[in-house]
C-alpha cells in the first residue's frame, strides 16, 4: 500500500512508529503456530508471516513442533475473560491462550513486546511475562477531532498539530486509506479497542456522515475492524433537524424518537460491528436538550434507546459550562459546571450511556486537580477523558512526555485511600460500573504521524495505560524506545535524560501553581497571561498588586471545594494542606505567601521559570548527541522542535516573570535578570 496521498507523506515514507520490522525479530526467528479463525487472528497470522519472511523461522497452523503457540477462542480451554489471554510455557514451548480475536493480537504483542530487547527464553524468565494478561479498562478509546472539511478558524484537525486527517479529504473519504490501515495496526498493537472518527464540534458537512456517509464510515470500520476496534461517529443532537428536516430535536419528542430509531438502524443494518455514537451537547455552541427544557440524562438516554437494540454505546461528554460568562461575576465558577449539571444526574442514565469526563474541572491543562464527578456519581458508566494532542502541553512543538501525568492523575485517590480513579473507570468503584478511558489522539498525515515525533511516545502511552493503569510511565517509555530504536542502551539513556521530567519542566515555563491558561486566546500557543482574564471564557487568575489566584474555597471562595469527598474537600480547602502545584487554583493569596517549598510565590515563579528554561537547554544539548545514533531525519525533526522549545520557553519565562515583578514589585532573591 505506496499510493501517494494527495496531502501528506505516501505511506512508505511514513516512520513506522513502534512497529519497526525490526521489532519482530524477536520472534521472527521462531517457529510460530497461529490456531483460530476470523478478521484479528488472520492479521495475527499476517504478522507472523511478515516476521517470518524477514527474519526467518515459520508460521504453522498446528502446535506441532512450534516454539511459540497462539491460539485463539474455541481453541482455549478454560474461563479467560473477554480480551484476555493466558501466557504459559509447555515443556519449551510457550503457550498463548487468547480468549477472542483481539486478545490473540494483545498476545502477539506483548511476546512482541518482550522480545524486542531479548530472545524468547529471556523473556520467559522475566517478571510480567508468563500468567494471565487482562485490561483493566474495558473501554480503550480514541477520539478523533478531523474535519471532513478545512475549517476556516481550527484547520482540518481541531487542535491537530500533525498535517491533516489520515481518513477525510475534501468532504470525504481519502481514496488512499494505506495511512489509515497503518494506523489502525498501531492502534491494535497496544490494544486500543473504540475509535470516533470525527469532531465531537459537528459540523454541517459532518453531520451528514450519520446518513449520507455511511459508506465511508463503513469502510473505515473494516480497516479497524481487523484489528479489533469498534467504529463510532461524533453526531450533532441537532440532528433530527439539520438532517432529518423535522422541526425539532427534542429529546421528549416522539418524530425525535423515531428519527433516532431509525437513523441508529441504518447504521447497523449498514455496520453490524458499529460502536455508537459521541455527543458534545450544550456545549461551546453545541445543541444540546437544555433548549428544550430538558436535561442531559433526558438527551442521553434518547440516543440510548435508540442503539441499544444494537449493542450500542452513547458516549455522552459532561464537558458543559457557560462560555458566555460576565468577568464581573465573580460567582460563576467554571470549575464547578460538570459537578453541578451531572452529579444530580446520577441514577438516571441507561447502562449503554458513557459519560465521558476530563480528567480535570477545567480544560486538560498542565496541571488540575481531578475532576471531583469522579467520585460523584457511583450509578452511572465513567470514562475519563485524557488529551493525547498536545492543546495545551505544547502543541508538539515542545517535548512533553505525558506518561507521568497520566500515572498520577490515573492513581489518584478520590477518597484519599484504596479506590483510585483508574479503578473507577474500570468499574472497581463504589457503584461497580465500567467504561474505561477515552484520549483525543494526535495523529495526522505528517510523516511522523505526530509532528513531534517524541509524542509518539504519549499514543502509545496512553494504550498502554489503558490497559494497566499501574505501569510506571518509565517502563512504558522503556518499551517504546525498546520497539521504536531497538535495545540501545545509549538512546534509551537519552530519551529518558530528554523526556522523563518534561512535564514537570513544561510546568515550571509555564502558567504556575496550578493556575493554568495564561495562553494566548484561540489557538493557546505560547504565554498571555491576561489573554482569558476579561473573556466570556471563564477568569483564571485574579491577579492583581496584592496577589493571584481563585478562591474556591467553601469559606470565602466559590465553594468548589465542597464538591470533593473527604479527605480532599479539607485538604485543598486549607492552606496549610493544599499541596503547592495547585495552590492558585484553589486560593488566592498574596504575591508573598510562602510555599510549603519555603519560597514566596512571586519567588516560585522566578525560580522555577529559570530552571524551566536551563531545562530545556539541557534537553537540546543532550539531544545533539544523539546524532548519527538516530536515523538523521527523526533526529533533525526533534533537533528543529527544540530549537523552538528553547525559543518559546524564554518566551514564557521572559512574559511570567515580567508580569509577576511588575505587578507584585516583589524582586528575585538572586537578583537575575527580568525585563
Ligand atoms: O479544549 C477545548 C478545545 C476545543 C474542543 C473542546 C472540547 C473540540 O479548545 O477545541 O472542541 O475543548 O473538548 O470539546
């Protein structure tokens, strides 16, 4: 599959990502069995054949005389859940047990996995690689914000930083789907199960793909299917009336009712295998049922009802609030708005109803507390919602390995000890309802797929944390480097020196103590830090001569802190608890309040917008010396995006510290330079 595409890399130009061939030698060499039918176990034997022809060895379709087995579904005695399989080992053989098609693949993979760095017999032998292998998160989703269309203001991916969509070109499917087949093997390799292959902002043209488009989506859906991912489409709730011409959208409405009803049929009749539909309502100018009166369980469960005779999933998002706030009111508190519209809610949503929450309160910042409807709502199906495209962590202009941030957000403890928020998601809450974690995803036709191509790393991190929320995120990269480079200890050694700490350094350049924003309005790229203060967007900061911050406090503030169970609710709501990197986001204090790290704030920000920029430096020096020991274009791509890196970092330092010095007068301990 070499076609051209008409806009972006042909796919033999395209980095092959983590699945070098070279990846497979481990067990290309090997003797393979491959036993099962259908779409997943065929692109399984496929693999096998593709490593075999390289690397030498075989593929067999019977035990006999194999040194690694994979068997899949009827093949495999025992109760092995959906997904999961059995790693064992057979006199010398190793054994792999797969409950399904997708978890034959997950099989492949993880012996893939090990063996990139080592031959089989030393896989065996390492922790992790024999025993039952199951996700924790049922649901392993992507979402996908491509436009069929450019749009004229977000571009034809809604903060895409990677080229254009690998599955739309002018209003419909790309004839060349090589990109999307490739990716499709990706997805599966680390066991991504649900696609959405439009904008959650739907537009007219989009809209339409619910009826007129089904083709494409079908198509779509075959390319995924094989590799064991479900398809889902974004719709509008409008949709009864932009496409089915009815005078409403209702949700109380019987022609509604019906309209839905018989769109959700098509779809299925078109795609039995279809996943469901994603909902953005009420939301930044989506229709939604509050224009009706009626409330967001009342629009969820329309949909519901309608896909349920299917096997459908509605994904409903909670990412509701008012965008068209007054700055002068200081009572409206957008962090409060998913808490407030769908606490109330729970109880009430039909089992086949996701709803899909940001892993903050906010907007997938670099640092915000959880979402306190985490642990709010125990009857009903939460996914958590992460942001693999790099809106407000960089653009993929900046390294930022977002592993170790979703390792703590996923650890979290919403009741301060035992459940965390991966279990919640997982359906190990309180209420015992599934779903899993759903990510915006940052691929494109760039030939690297994310224009950065370090932020290959936060795709695959994101599967593999889907799958076992308990990974740490440098065992993760690990894997990564591992599969990508090969086992090269100097190149392993160098992207952790580059990424490990990234977050935490993007942090320290950036809007500090938890604040978040401080972006430029619209396209969020680089500091304004009054950018939002007097926009219908929301207020960030409060900064003024005397000091910065929101008071969400139950005290004096906007009672956001009451939304948290104990032990959270207490402990952000006093300063003496409030842990530092989110002291602005739950008070405001003066520009002199000293950090339990013993510094003053307007100190803090001096202090850390300094190091954040010798960081990145060191980031870029250590980087050089990777040359020649990466292939030359992966090292001059991330060689020019830290150039940039440097650049926007004194950007950011240069405008933080200005506008801290001046407004707060406080001067820096060290008496550095500030403009
Ligand atoms: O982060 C914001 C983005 C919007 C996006 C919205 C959402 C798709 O700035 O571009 O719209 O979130 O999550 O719906």
């Amino acid at each position: 599959m070499t076609g051209s595409t008409t806009s972006g890399a042909a796919v033999a130009d395209v980095h092959p990502a983590w699945l070098p061939d070279r990846a497979f030698a481990g067990i290309g060499g090997l003797r393979v069995a491959v036993i099962g039918d259908g779409d997943v176990v065929q692109t399984v034997r496929d693999e096998v054949e593709r490593a075999t022809a390289r690397f030498g060895g075989a593929l067999l379709h019977a035990a006999e005389g194999a040194d690694l087995v994979l068997v899949a579904a009827a093949q495999a005695p025992g109760q092995l859940a959906p997904e999961s399989f059995d790693v064992a080992l057979d006199e010398d053989v190793v054994v792999v047990r797969a409950a399904d098609g997708p978890a034959l693949l997950y099989g492949l993979h993880h012996v893939v996995r090990h063996t990139a760095a080592r031959d089989l017999a030393a896989a065996v032998g390492r922790t992790g690689f024999l025993g039952v292998h199951a996700p924790a998160e049922p649901i392993r989703m992507l979402d996908h914000w491509d436009n069929l269309t450019v749009h004229p203001v977000m571009g034809q991916v809604e903060r895409g930083y990677s080229g254009d969509s690998i599955f739309w070109l002018d209003g419909r499917l790309r004839d060349d789907l090589g990109r999307v087949e490739e990716y499709a093997r990706l997805l599966g390799s680390m066991a991504i199960n649900r696609v959405a292959v439009n904008n959650v902002n739907v537009h007219a043209v989009e809209a339409h793909l619910l009826t007129d488009g089904l083709d494409d989506v079908a198509t779509l859906a075959a390319a995924f299917r094989r590799h064991g991912i479900r398809t889902h489409l974004s719709v509008s709730f409008a949709a009864p009336m932009t496409v089915g011409g009815l005078a409403t959208s209702d949700p109380l409405d019987d022609d509604v009712r019906a309209w839905w009803t018989r769109a959700a049929a098509a779809v299925w009749a078109r795609i039995p295998d279809f996943g469901g539909f994603v909902v953005k309502a009420d939301s930044e100018g989506q229709p939604g049922p509050f224009a009706y009166g009626r409330d967001h369980a009342d629009g969820a469960n329309l949909l519901a009802r309608a896909v349920a005779p299917h096997g459908g999933t509605v994904f409903w998002r909670a990412f509701v609030y008012n965008h068209t706030q007054d700055w002068r009111d200081r009572s409206t508190d957008r962090a409060r708005a998913a808490y407030d519209h769908f606490a109330p809610l729970d109880g009430r949503f039909d089992d086949n109803v996701v709803l899909q929450v940001k892993y903050g309160p906010m907007d997938f910042q670099t640092r915000e507390p959880v979402s306190p409807v985490v642990a709010a709502m125990p009857r009903t199906r939460l996914a958590v919602e992460l942001q693999v495209t790099q809106e407000y962590t960089g653009q993929q202009k900046h390294v930022c390995w977002l592993g170790p941030q979703w390792s703590e957000l996923l650890g979290f403890r919403p009741w301060g000890a035992g459940t965390t928020v991966a279990d919640v998601a997982g359906g190990h809450g309180p209420g015992g309802r599934a779903a899993g974690l759903v990510a915006v995803s940052n691929v494109g036709t760039d030939e690297f797929w994310t224009g950065h191509p370090l932020a290959q790393a936060n795709l695959y991190a994101f599967g593999r944390l889907a799958w076992d929320p308990t990974l740490p995120a440098t065992d993760v990269l690990d894997e990564w480097v591992d599969l990508t480079f090969g086992a090269d200890d100097d190149v392993r050694d160098a992207l952790h020196d580059v990424m490990d700490e990234s977050w935490h350094t993007y942090e320290d350049y950036t809007a500090p103590l938890g604040v978040g924003f401080m972006v430029r309005p619209g396209h969020h790229y680089g500091p304004d830090v009054d950018g939002y203060e007097y926009t219908p967007w929301g207020t960030y900061h409060f900064a003024d001569r005397d000091g910065i911050g929101v008071d969400r406090t139950r005290a004096t503030g906007t009672g956001y802190t009451g939304q948290y169970p104990e032990p959270w609710r207490d402990v952000y709501e006093r300063l003496e608890t409030c842990p530092d990197e989110l002291l602005l986001f739950f008070h405001h204090v003066p520009w002199t309040h000293v950090l339990h790290r013993g510094v003053s704030v307007a100190q803090h920000v001096y202090d850390t917008h300094f190091r954040g920029v010798d960081a990145v430096d060191a980031m870029a020096e250590r980087w050089a010396t990777m040359q020649g020991r990466v292939p030359d274009p992966f090292f001059d791509r991330v060689a020019q995006r830290l150039t940039e890196q440097q650049r926007g970092a004194r950007e950011w330092r240069d405008q933080l510290n200005t506008y801290v010095l001046r407004k707060s007068g406080v001067p820096d301990a060290h008496g550095r330079r500030i403009h």
